[in-house]
C-alpha cells in the first residue's frame, strides 16, 4: 500500500535564476520536506535521457522522480500533490500533503502557479473558498501521522453518526465503499454510506474523474453526494452543488 507523506509546513524557500527555478517546502521539526526543481530550457541530452520535466523529490534522492504529479489541490490550508499511478508504485507514496497552518497563503498561491505549468498539471484552488466545516480522523500508517478529513459535516452529525455504529461492525465491511476502507479509523465514512445507502454516480465518476481513479461520487438516499477517495471525503447538500464544484475545476485538453 502506498503511503501518505504529511509535513507541516514551517519553512518555504523559492530561488529563480536564469536556467532554473527550484520550490522548497520544510518541516524543520521532522526534517521532511518537499521539493521540486525545473529548467527554463532543456538541453537535447535531457531530452535524449527522459528528463525534459521537472524534478521532484521527497525527504530523499531516493525518493525522485521526472514529472508524476497528476493535480495539484489547494484548500482547507493544506496543499496536496497527488502523483500519478506509475511514480505512485515505484516510489510508494500516493500523495504529499503540505499542512500550511498560518503561513503566508497568498505568497504561497502565488509560488505554486509560478513554479506549476497550469497547461500540463491541473490546479483545484480553492484556498479562498468559503469556509466549511471539516472532520478531521487522525490516522497512522507506518509511522506516519497524518488526518482523513471529511468536508461539510457538520460536528452535530457526526457525533450522531458515531452513536450508531460500534467500529467492529465495520471489520469485516463488504458494502460499496469497500474499496476505500484502507485505513483503522474512518469506519463512519463506511457508516454514512450505509445509513444512507449510498448508490455510485458512475457516469460522473468517468466524466469528472478520469484521472483520480481513487476518487468516486456516490448518491446518497437523501440527495446528498459524497464524494471519496482514499485521503478525504466531502459531502455536497445536492447533485446540482457537487456538479457546481467539479465544473469549476481545470480541466484537461482531452476532457470532454
């Protein structure tokens, strides 16, 4: 199983010359960091050799790749990188999420859409989006401590929800959102798409997310749709709401 690596971000550097540019996110308490380097122009060697893309690295050069961030997302005061399938298996990290807390959001804004080519990796901002209530799971994997957050529900249901359930009951779970049960601990995601007999938007699903295939939307029996994946879940008061978003976010030359 890939793993999920979290830094809090209490130091970010971005140096520009005149044949590179190079965006450094740190956690000085954990030494992890993340960073990415990029050429202004590549030569024919980098093109001959495959490295005609920028460079990324996580904590280690063991831990690099050429190009492999499939989309950018911005919100909640976090910054997630999630990678694509194939640096997914060979490095076994599935995304890279950046707490930022209080840190300078504009400037940082500002840095990701300077260092990122919008035109070749899709950015979701939604860093000045209205802020919604989130449930934040903390979970551990392997050492790592990071959160499973569940955006728009509200702190009244979920303590009803958690009444309902004992988490055993979850052990052994073969419903629909079987897939992503991968984590101890977000049983009540599980619940929520009992309770409420969660159906797959499949449709949507091809349409929307061709490219994360971890994320799917699911309808739920009183019109609400939640949206999964193996990190998060958000839920939207309609289908017309969940569609008002997933509109809104870039889109790919070869979208429908």
């Amino acid at each position: 199983m890939s793993k999920i690596l979290d830094l809090t971000l209490d130091e970010f550097e971005f140096v520009e010359k005149h044949e590179f540019k190079m965006l450094l996110f740190k956690d000085k308490n954990s030494e992890k960091y993340f960073q990415a380097q990029d050429a202004y122009k590549y030569t024919d060697q980098d093109v001959q050799l495959g490295l005609d893309n920028y460079y990324i690295e996580l904590n280690d050069q063991r831990y690099s790749s050429y190009g492999g961030i499939m989309l950018i997302q911005l919100y909640d005061g976090k910054i997630i990188f999630n990678l694509e399938l194939d640096v997914r298996k060979r490095l076994e990290v599935s995304a890279v999420i950046v707490d930022i807390l209080d840190m300078n959001i504009e400037k940082i804004e500002e840095l990701i859409f300077k260092f990122f080519d919008k035109n070749k990796i899709r950015i979701r901002n939604n860093l000045r989006a209205k802020k919604i209530n989130v449930i934040k799971l903390p979970l551990n994997y392997r050492d790592y401590d990071m959160d499973y957050s569940i955006r728009n529900l509200s702190t009244e249901e979920y303590n009803q929800l958690m009444a309902e359930f004992d988490p055993a009951d979850y052990e052994n779970y073969d419903g629909v959102l079987k897939p992503w049960n991968v984590w101890n601990g977000i049983e009540v995601v599980m619940h929520i798409g009992e309770k409420f007999e969660a159906k797959e938007l499949t449709e949507y699903r091809k349409k929307y997310h061709p490219y994360c295939t971890e994320s799917a939307p699911f309808l739920l029996n009183d019109n609400r749709v939640l949206l999964i994946n193996v990190i998060s879940a958000s839920l939207f008061d309609s289908v017309d709401d969940y569609l008002k978003e997933v509109k809104s976010w870039p889109r790919m030359d070869n979208d429908e």
